[in-house]
C-alpha cells in the first residue's frame, strides 16, 4: 500500500485494493483499518463546523460489499443509518465513488 496523504489518494487506494482485499482474511487487514481511521485524520482537520464528524466503514466483522466515508452532523442525525449527511460510497466493482 501507498502512502495517503490526502483524500483523492484515500479514495485512489480503496478503489484499487477494495477488491483484492475481500478475498483475504477481514480481522487485522491493514485495509481495514485504513477504512476505519484514514478518512478521519485527513477530513476532520478540515471540517470548520464543530458539530460534524467523520465516520466509515469497510464492514462490521466480514467485507461489506460497499465500503463508505460519511460526514455527519451531530445536531441532525445520530449516525449513519438514519438522517441526512454527505457520504462517499463505492460502487460494488469498485469503478465507481459516488
């Protein structure tokens, strides 16, 4: 893996390892946690507003079929599976970020 020192390299280094990386063991996969704790450390010293949070996911205990970064507003939802909040998401072939 590459160094990632910004966003478009985070998003470069998902959509080029994303698929490989599912055929390997989930647990420890340094992937993973790229996933987990890259998109914060470059998003959220950006973020001007004190209420928005950064937070993905390349699964929860297995490979996710589409691995997401999500910017949320505490003041309007609790997290990402309800309300309104900007989300990266990768098509399942990994062609596509939306």
């Amino acid at each position: 893996m590459t160094e990632i020192n910004n966003l478009r390299e985070l998003l470069h280094e998902i959509s080029q390892e994303y698929n490989s990386a599912r055929k390997e063991k989930f647990t420890n996969h340094p992937l993973a946690s790229i996933l987990r704790n890259k998109p914060k450390d470059i998003i959220t010293p950006i973020l001007t507003n004190k209420n928005l949070y950064v937070h993905s996911s390349p699964g929860q205990g297995k490979w996710s079929f589409m691995p997401w970064i999500a910017i949320i507003d505490k003041t309007e939802s609790d997290g990402p599976q309800e309300g309104i909040y900007v989300c990266y998401i990768f098509s399942d072939d990994m062609n596509r970020c939306y």
